[in-house]
C-alpha cells in the first residue's frame, strides 16, 4: 500500500522567475511575444542558435511588471542564465534581465519568502 | 560528460491518511517554517469561508532587534517555550550569507552562523551538512531541556554569549497549550519589554480559471506507460505548480509555450487556487487538511490539494540542514483523495538531505 | 718512559760488571735482566727473541678534552629537572598581580608613545607595529575575542608566561589558564585603545621576537 520513489538526479525541466527592468528615464510596454523574442536574441548573441532554438516555453507573462516564468531544460540552464545576464541593451535602451527565482519545481516559483511584503496591522 | 549538480530532489510517497504510522502527521509538524499555504480546488469557484476565517484569526507577529539573551531568560522560557508551541524566525536574513536565527515549536533554539560570527561567539557548534563546502556553522541550544536554568555553567556561558550577539528581527507565531490565555500575551511581553511588536496580516492571493483542463488522476496508479488512463505522478505535480504560479492559456499557440496539460484530461467549469502568505502554525496546516479532507467528501470532489511552502532563509528544513545553492525550496504539497489516500510530494533543494 | 734523566751509574763506573767483555748475547742478556722490570722476566718470557716493543712515536690512550661551559643559560634538560618555569596551579592570586599590569601598562604607555594617538597627526603606524611585535607581555590583560575552538572564547586575565606557543594566565578567579596562541585573536586595552594580536602570526619566543623579521603568513583568517 505505501509506496515511495525519490529523485535525486538532475530534473528534466528547469523552471526560471525573470523580470526585465529598463534604466531610469527609459520605459516601454512589451507584450509577450516580443519579451520571448528577446530572450531568443540574447540566448542567440552569446550561444548561437543552438540553445536559442531549444526548449524555453513562457508559461506566464505579466506586462504590467515585465516578469515572466519561463521553462527550459535543465542542460541549458547555466547558458541561458549567463545569456541572460549578459543582455544590455535593446535597440539602444539600455536594460537588464533579472533573475529572481530558480527551481526545478515550478511550485516554487509560486511563492518567494525573500520578496515577501510584511503587512502589519498597527495597533493605537 | 559532466555531472550536473541537481537543482532539486523531489520525494513521492503514497500512502492513506488511515495508516498506523501517521506519516503525514509526522511531516507537518517537523516542518515549522511555513510561509505560505495553498490550497487548489477542482470543479469548485470558491474556497470555504472557513478556511479563509481561520487564516484571518491567526495571531503572527512582526518584532524588531530582539536581543538574542532575551529568549533564554525565564520568564520567556517558562511563558511561552514551555506555556504553548512558539514558532520564531528572524527575517530579512539569506541563509547563505547572513546569520539566521530560528527558534521551533519543539523548543529549540536553531542558529545558523557565518565563520567569523561563530568563531566570535563561544558556543559549541558543527559544519552545516546542507551541502560540500559550505562555511556555515549550526549552534543548537535546548531552551525546554531540565538543565537549563539560571545557575549553572551552561546557562551562563549561553547567557553570555548571546548578549555578545546582535540584536535580530523575528517573524514570531504562538500557540498556547492553555485555550483561555489569549495568544496576543507575547506582544504584550515584547511591548513590556520595549520592543517594537506589530500584528501581522495574512497576504491572500487567487487564481480563477474557468473551462479548464484538468488531468484525470487514479490514486491507485502511480506510473503508466502505454494505455494511459491517468497521468503520471510528475506530470501533475508539474501541472499543479503550473496552477499555482497562475499559468497563462495559450493553448494552440506554440511560439510562446508548448506545455499543455498532462493527458488523459477532462474539462472542468470551474477552479479555484487560493495562497496564503504570511507565517503559519504547523497546527493550524494541520487544521486547514483536516477540515479541507472533509469538505471534499462533502462536496464530491475528486481529489483536492494543499501546497505549504517553507521559508527559503529557515536554517532548517523538516529536520536536516537546510542550504540555499540557487533555491531554498523545502515545499510539500498533500494530493488528497476522497477514500483517504493521499500523495505527498516533498520538493527540496539540490545540496540539502532528503528527509 | 724515562728519556731526559741521568746516565746510571753502572755505566759511568768504569769498575761495573758490565764493561767487561763478554760474549755479544750474554752482555744483552745480563743488560736486559737487571734492567726490564720483574714482570716480563717471571712470565718465562727468556727469549725476547721475537717480540717487537715500540720504542718510538707511541700512541697515548686519548682522553676527550674536558667540555667548557660557555653558555649562559640552562638547556631544556636542566630546565625541566630543577623545575625552574613551572607555575603552580592553585597558588598565584589575581590581586597580586595588579601591581605587575600598572607597571606594564607604563611601560607599553611610553614604548608606543600613546600620548601622540590623541594628537591630529598620529605618525606613521608601521612603526607602532614594530614596537607591538618587539614588547615584552608578561603583565599584560588579555582576553581571548575570536577563536576556533569555542570554549576559549572570553577568557582573559593577567599574562604571568609567555612561551612559544601559549600565553600562561591568571584569571580574575585565580585560577591559572594555558591559552593556545595558534587559532585565535587577542585583544588588550591601553586607556581608551584597543590592540589586537593575532595568535597565528605570534608563535614565537618572547626573546626571539626581538630579533625576529616576520612575515605575513597567509590570510588573517584563522
């Protein structure tokens, strides 16, 4: 009746919180489809068009915030992370990819307790 | 090729909450650390009043630069370690690179050190095992053990050294063993002790999704391969996450994304996934799964889940060493059944030790 | 052997026995018995025919010249045997010492010129350094700020001993403590400043100090 698997080696899928942020005075609205263009720019100017043309699937994008999760294979993880880091500028703004939460559980990613916002009640 | 560090380690366990051995009692109340709780409803629109009610009365507590000497003092101790299940743990703090401090419901005060920190402290302390090469130095002090009063050596020499020690920021929960002592006495004792104690608000967040897939699960089944007639117990705890992190429909649109839900799958009217954030009780999750155990035989639904998040700063996970590399997860999610069986998944970082 | 004294007189006098003339042998052999000693004539040794006696060039037993003791100070055999640099636990009081670290907090006062500390130009600190590396502790009020092993964490008290490895101190308690120099860091205040050793870096005798040039030993880390 009671049965247990554990996996302890390396997961298939790798699951990345990222958020783009421009510089002070720049500000521009990006939809979907461009913000996983970029990040297929950026994989592709460090790595080439190997890991731009591997697994990454947006699984959910807020405009409003510019944040993003995103799915790819673990293997490529360090390159699509470094690819990212790396990213400075579109069309002369200069900007930047910020990673904010790693896993390779997605269910991780639905809650960070570093960002947490503590509302208090403030007693008389 | 290589060997890849694992980023995460995942524990699958099948069992029924009818079992001798309790396990799922076990797991919920070794993890103490709970910073966010969520529950996920299929073919239902709203969460019971309930549930939402007992996250509201919850009493939790913010308090600034509390001096460590001041939780080994008596008063403390026998008020509040030994008078109910105290749950504290200091906030704003990175277990990687700061000196954390927590104290468990079991009474134990948990610090987890930096090098140059422990070497100025003087309390006997071991290498932390989350992980190879980790300069980080785990202190354990029994607050509830009989041999720890004023007077002698040991209680001393702690006393000591902790008022050597910084002063820390705590997120604290209390639960009294005693029903008529209102849990809002430990801000009081903070208040009499001038220290800055705010009452804390649970943050609730909720994702709606209407004429949603989702996967047909047998609890029986675990594994299947050709004739799929339910899902694989990763696919849906992918997909769980997936609902939990609030996924957009892009069905037929592969540009964007090419993650669908796990087949076979039905359609369902209505969702609903509620998170909690704040610091939760162990008791009070163990509550929350009981009452939800019965509102899902009540209602027919056909299984039902309830995901808590640890604290990714907490120096300890369940009761090991808890490490951040690139993520601090140390996450169960219970998948329940209406005939009493359940799946729990246990998701830990890749260098902390499974429990 | 006898080679610088007088002729005897047998043979001076021209009457002796011997100045007559006799056979070659018997002149030899009558010569050889009145004057070998009685040992070698009772052993039957008559003929002397084929023994070979060193005359010339012997070899003397050689004695080892006696050691002269030029140094001054005992080795560490004598120093444990006499018991010279043992302190007793149990019979040094702290209060009795008080006296020795006034003296000392004098002495470190003047040789690191703390007057000039609270002056808008204190100097160049290298010097200081120097001064700190080549000072005499004993009398010093140490305590024990950071360490690998925790339980040594905090204690301080008035150096009696320094050796090459360990401070010997008393504690406010009386009570006599060997602290390890390697793997900590102590500190000692003057007046208003604080000064900090680094016992990794320290292990050495008080007296080779002096004359010592020290080099940085890696990291600051312990």
């Amino acid at each position: 009746m009671y049965q247990k698997i554990v996996t302890k080696g390396s997961t298939d899928y790798c699951y990345l919180k990222i958020r783009l942020d421009f510089g002070k005075d720049h500000d521009a609205i990006i939809d979907a489809l461009n913000f996983k263009q970029l990040i297929l720019s950026a994989a592709k100017d460090v790595f080439g068009i190997a890991v731009s043309c591997s697994l990454i699937d947006v699984l959910r994008y807020e405009k409003s915030s510019r944040t993003a999760v995103i799915r790819i294979y673990h293997k490529y993880l360090t390159k699509l992370w470094s690819s990212l880091t790396m990213y400075g500028n579109i069309n002369g703004a200069p900007c930047a990819f910020r990673i904010l939460q790693v896993s390779s559980h997605l269910m991780a990613l639905a809650n960070n307790s570093r960002s947490m916002k503590l509302h208090m009640v403030y007693d008389g | 090729m290589k060997r890849v560090v694992p980023t995460g380690k995942l524990i699958f366990e099948r069992t029924s909450f009818l079992n001798e051995n309790e396990k799922h009692l076990q797991c919920i109340l070794t993890h103490s650390f709970n910073s966010s709780i969520g529950v996920f409803l299929p073919e239902h629109d709203c969460v019971p009043r309930i549930l939402g009610d007992m996250m509201d009365d919850q009493m939790s507590y913010y308090v600034e630069q509390v001096p460590l000497n001041l939780l080994t003092e008596t008063d403390f101790i026998k008020g509040f370690v030994q008078a109910g299940s105290l749950c504290m743990i200091s906030y704003g703090t990175c277990i990687d690179s700061d000196d954390c401090v927590a104290v468990t419901p079991e009474g134990m005060l948990v610090m987890s050190l930096c090098k140059d920190t422990y070497q100025r402290c003087g309390l006997d302390g071991h290498l932390s095992k989350a992980g190879k090469n980790i300069e980080k130095f785990v202190v354990k002090v029994d607050l509830k053990s009989d041999k720890f009063y004023p007077g002698t050596k040991y209680y001393d020499r702690v006393q000591w050294c902790l008022s050597q020690m910084a002063n820390f920021d705590f997120l604290v929960t209390w639960i009294p063993n005693d029903g008529k002592v209102c849990p809002s006495s430990i801000q009081n004792f903070f208040k009499t002790k001038s220290i800055q104690c705010n009452r804390l608000k649970v943050n609730k967040t909720n994702h709606e999704f209407k004429n949603f897939n989702i996967p047909i699960i047998d609890p029986a089944v675990i594994e299947t391969d050709s004739e799929q007639k339910s899902c694989n117990y990763d696919e849906v705890f992918e997909w769980l996450g997936a609902c939990a992190v609030g996924i957009d429909d892009y069905e037929g649109d592969d540009y964007l994304s090419t993650y669908s839900c796990p087949t076979p799958n039905k359609q369902a009217s209505y969702c609903i996934y509620t998170q909690y954030e704040g610091i939760i009780h162990p008791s009070i999750v163990k509550q929350y799964i009981n009452y939800l155990r019965q509102f899902m035989k009540d209602k027919k639904l056909p299984w039902s889940s309830v995901t808590v998040h640890g604290f990714v700063d907490s120096p300890l996970s369940w009761i090991y060493d808890h490490g951040f590399h690139n993520n601090g997860d140390n996450i169960y999610t219970f998948l329940m059944f209406p005939n009493d069986e359940y799946w729990l998944y246990r998701a830990i970082g890749g260098q902390d030790i499974c429990p | 052997m006898e080679l610088y004294c007088t002729l005897p007189k047998s043979v001076k006098d021209p009457s002796d026995q011997h100045k007559k003339k006799k056979k070659g042998n018997e002149t030899i052999n009558d010569f050889l018995t009145e004057f070998l000693p009685n040992k070698r004539i009772k052993t039957g040794e008559n003929s002397l025919k084929d023994k070979v006696l060193m005359l010339d060039s012997v070899r003397q037993k050689w004695e080892k010249p006696l050691k002269t003791k030029c140094r001054n100070s005992l080795s560490a055999k004598d120093r444990r045997r006499f018991k010279v640099f043992d302190i007793e636990q149990g019979e040094h009081r702290f209060n009795d010492y008080i006296p020795l670290h006034k003296m000392w907090q004098e002495y470190m006062m003047a040789s690191l010129d703390i007057k000039r500390y609270n002056l808008p130009n204190p100097g160049p600190k290298k010097e200081n350094n120097e001064r700190l590396l080549k000072a005499d502790y004993h009398g010093c009020m140490i305590t024990v700020r950071k360490t690998k092993c925790p339980s040594l964490l905090g204690q301080s008290g008035i150096v009696l001993m320094e050796t090459k490895n360990t401070f010997k101190i008393v504690t406010k308690d009386n009570k006599l403590k060997i602290l390890p120099k390697m793997n900590s860091l102590f500190s000692f205040t003057i007046k208003e400043f604080v000064f900090t050793i680094h016992g990794s870096q320290f292990c050495s005798k008080s007296s080779m100090r002096v004359r010592k040039k020290f080099k940085f030993k890696g990291s600051a880390d312990l």
